[in-house]
C-alpha cells in the first residue's frame, strides 16, 4: 500500500511538472529545456546583455572555430590601448594573406584613423585591416616601433590570450587576430558571448557594428551582417550587430545582438550553414525576447 501511494504521488508530481514546467521553474528553481532543437548549428549561445546571464545553451562549451568572430576581441583589445582617432600608418603586414581571404583592399603606405580600421576590419571582415590594427596595437603596447610584423602578430596573440582568460573565456586560445584556420585556434559559443558583451561596453565599438555602411571621402564598407541590412531578407527589428565568421573548417558564425523595450540580447552561433547562421540567430533573439524572459 505504502508503495503504491508513493507510485501515485511521483505520477502526480511528474504530471504537474510536465504541463506547468514555466509555472513551476521559478519557484523551485527547476530547469527544463523544452528548446533543444531551436537552432541547427553545432553550437549556440543566447545571453542577457545587461546581466551576463545565459538563457539559453547548446553545446556552450564545446571547442569549436571561430573564423572571423574574432575580430571582436581583436578589436575589443585595440579599443582599450588606444585612441580611435589614432593615426596608424598601413605596413607590409597587409600583404601577408592568403588567397581568397577576407579584404578591405589596404595598401601599405596608407594612413588611417583607427576608428576607420576598426570598421574595415569589423564590417566586411578584412584580415589586412585586423592585421594592420594587431601590429599597431603590439608595437604600441611594447614599445617597439621596429618589431617585424611576425613579432608584432605574435606579440598581439599573446594579448589576445590574457584578454580572453581576464574575461573569464577560458576556453578559447587564439594565434591570429583574424580568426583564419589553425587548429590551435578555437573558442566556444560561450566564451564568445563573453568577449562580445565586454566589446560592447565601448560606445564606438557599438556604434560601428550596428552600421550598414560606413562611407567617407575615400573609403566605402559594407557591413556583412544581414540582421542589422533593412533591406535584407534577414533583417532582425532591433538588430545593432555584431560579426560574422566562415571558414570552410568553422562553417558560418555569427555573433549578433539585438536590442528590444530596454532589453538587450547577445547570441551566438559556430559552425551552422549559410542559410540556417540566420535563422539560428534570430530564433535566439526571438527567444530571448519572449515575455518569460522580461525582467521582472
């Protein structure tokens, strides 16, 4: 008898826990995830901007590449040591690509503001400019105006670590400032969302991401987020960034953020498909932006 009334109350407790689960996770601080399948990509990340708080996870932590997504600490490290009204004069470290890579067409010779490389490298992707903005940056920081542009690189990676770590994305190592495949040069859906939420404590680096196009007198970029494109089949009301990223290795990546009635939302997805790095992003968004999320 005894057994059969504890049968009948773990049934009647399992029952009630699978039709109100929202009801219930609150106060007892249970979690269920009824959303496993919301996003395709191997990996996804959705994180309250304001508190840091994750809501929802798919394979968080798991080592994967990050292609171009890491220009954002790249330039989230840029935007810490030095002045964006900077003048910084364009080196040989530009020709050091490979073919069919990202390019905002630079020369050496050239001098730029920072704020201009800083869109170069975050709105089309160009390596030549996160290259330029990584040995500026090193020889700055180490006082060594002579330093190669390999030593300078190098020099940079090492900031990029320590940044990484700092922030507490401890699962990541970087070796280059543009996010080019080498397998030991990784990070995780969460530690992205980690360096992206600190990136977005600059103004100027919100600002640039949330741009569709950056023109002046002799410069023109677009910018590959089609979340932030009105006039994009993709077009994310509230989307203000943040970057895109493929490699064949990494498959398509997106970091965005979308901003919606004071609440803030960063998502990131690695290794999706061209098609799906939208829908996945979106479908984080839209989840984040439900009514069971908004801040009490």
């Amino acid at each position: 008898m005894k057994k059969f009334l504890i049968l009948c109350v773990v049934l009647f407790i399992s029952g009630i826990l699978y039709k109100y689960p929202e009801y219930l996770k609150k106060p007892f601080g249970l979690h269920f995830d009824s959303n496993k399948n919301l996003i395709q990509g191997k990996a996804g990340v959705l994180m309250d901007e304001s508190s840091g708080k994750i809501l929802y996870a798919k394979n968080a932590n798991e080592r994967l590449y990050p292609a171009s997504t890491t220009k954002i600490l790249t330039a989230l490290i840029a935007l810490e040591k030095a002045n964006v009204n900077a003048s910084v004069r364009i080196g040989n470290e530009v020709l050091l690509r490979e073919p069919e890579e990202s390019s905002a067409g630079l020369k050496p010779g050239q001098v730029l503001p920072l704020k201009v490389l800083l869109r170069a490298m975050l709105l089309p992707s160009g390596n030549d400019a996160a290259r330029a903005i990584a040995v500026y940056i090193a020889k700055k920081d180490n006082n060594q105006p002579n330093m190669s542009s390999e030593a300078a690189l190098d020099y940079f990676s090492k900031l990029m670590n320590a940044k990484a770590k700092q922030i507490g994305a401890t699962h990541s190592h970087f070796v280059n400032p543009h996010g080019l495949h080498n397998p030991n040069h990784y990070s995780t859906a969460q530690d992205l969302a980690k360096i992206a939420r600190e990136a977005r404590k600059f103004k100027e680096f919100r600002k640039i991401v949330s741009e569709e196009v950056y023109k002046d007198s002799s410069e023109t970029f677009y910018n590959r987020n089609e979340l932030v494109n009105r006039s994009s089949q993709h077009y994310f009301d509230g989307a203000d960034g943040i970057k895109t990223g493929f490699t064949d290795e990494a498959g398509y990546c997106l970091v965005s953020s979308a901003s919606r009635n004071g609440k803030k939302l960063i998502a990131v997805v690695l290794h999706s498909s061209k098609e799906n790095v939208w829908n996945d992003s979106t479908a984080m968004l839209e989840y984040g932006f439900q009514e069971k999320y908004a801040e009490k």
